[in-house]
C-alpha cells in the first residue's frame, strides 16, 4: 500500500474533522474552498485517497465521502 502525501494527509484530516463537526463529509467545493484549489484539484485528491483504499465516495450523490481507515494506521 503505498502512503499519503503530505497533501493528502491534510485533506483526509481535513474530511474527518469536518464529519466529526458537521455529521457529514463536506463537499468537493467545500475541500476546493478550504484549501484554495479548484474543483478539478479537489477531485482529484478524492480519487487518489480512495484507490489508496483511505476513502469511499460514492459519485453522483453529494457529501458521500465516509473514512475506511483511520489515518494514525497510515505509515
């Protein structure tokens, strides 16, 4: 399994303390807005942690992002 980078690290903090605040993952406009990178990028980290096996989205429904592993299990 290969590791996050440091980016991806922050986004996976960022989603996981987002649900933990709100009760729902936030949006890819919501992470775009957050880190100041477009929806493209946004989505693309999305897509990156989740064939890493972090993260599931389930696409066409918004704020489906759910955490499959905790990110202290990442080395």
């Amino acid at each position: 399994m290969r590791t996050l980078t440091e980016r991806q690290t922050e986004i996976l903090n960022y989603i996981d303390g987002y649900i933990k605040q709100n009760g729902y993952s936030p949006s890819v406009r919501d992470i775009a807005g957050h880190f100041e990178i477009s929806a493209m990028g946004a989505h693309d980290h999305i897509l990156a942690l989740e064939k890493k096996g972090v993260i599931k989205s389930h696409y066409k429904k918004p704020r489906t992002i759910t955490i499959l592993r905790s990110k202290e299990n990442e080395s």
